[in-house]
C-alpha cells in the first residue's frame, strides 16, 4: 500500500473559499437602492467546486491539489474582472461558459489521478489488476 500526502484539508479549504467567490459574484448592484442574488449565476459558479468536491474522496495525491488551484486560479482570474472591476451585467457571458469548462477540465485531471492512484476502482479491483500488470 502507498503512502501517498493527503491533501484534502486544502481541498476542502479551496471549495469554501471557491463558494464565496461564487456567492460574491452572484450577489450584484440593483440600481442605486441594494443588491440583486443572481441565482443563474450562483449555480453555475459554484459547479466547478460541486465537481471537484465529488472527487476529494477518490484522489487524494497531487492532482487533487493541482485541479484545485487551477480551478480556483482561474475562476478568480475570471470573476474579479468580470464582476468588481468592469461589471456590467454579465453582458459577456464569460461568467457562463468559463465555469463549465472548467468542471469538464477539473473531471479530466482528477479522473487520470484517480486512475493513477488506483482509486478509481475498489480496493480488490485495484489488487487484481496490479497482479495482471507484474
């Protein structure tokens, strides 16, 4: 059995930090009175972390790691623009399309990790194949 760093302690904090985000770009000027939740918004900024949350218990090596920062790098690269420097409602719809190509990116990543570290299947699956493969 290998020994491998486990770290979901910063995927975990990478998905509360990433939830922020996504409820601080959803959250956004309604005229001149308060503020609007744009719950499309919401959903769709939160999916990329719903998917990289999904795979915190099947990868927990490097990749783990490495979709995490690249999923948060580039949601904040994305959304700190978009929404507190030149907002103007969304008209772009970057705010869309950026968070749904990163789900399908972070599901590519983690699941060559997952297949790496032989999680992806179960445990007897996983010794079984060792064995075909010496």
């Amino acid at each position: 059995m290998r020994k491998d760093r486990d770290f979901r302690p910063l995927a975990y904090l990478i998905i509360v930090l990433g939830a922020c985000l996504a409820f601080a770009a959803a959250v956004v000027p309604f005229y001149e009175t308060g503020y609007l939740l744009r719950l499309d918004v919401l959903v769709i900024s939160l999916l990329p972390y719903l998917v990289y949350g999904l795979f915190t218990d099947v990868v927990r090596g490097g990749a783990l790691l490495v979709a995490g920062v690249l999923v948060f790098g580039v949601d904040l690269a994305v959304k700190i623009p978009e929404r507190f420097m030149h907002y103007n409602d969304y008209a772009s719809n970057i705010i869309y399309w950026v968070p749904a190509i990163l789900s399908a990116v972070a599901v590519v990543i983690l699941a060559i990790g997952a297949r790496r570290e032989n999680r992806w299947y179960g445990e007897s699956q996983a010794e079984e194949i060792s064995k075909h493969h010496e």
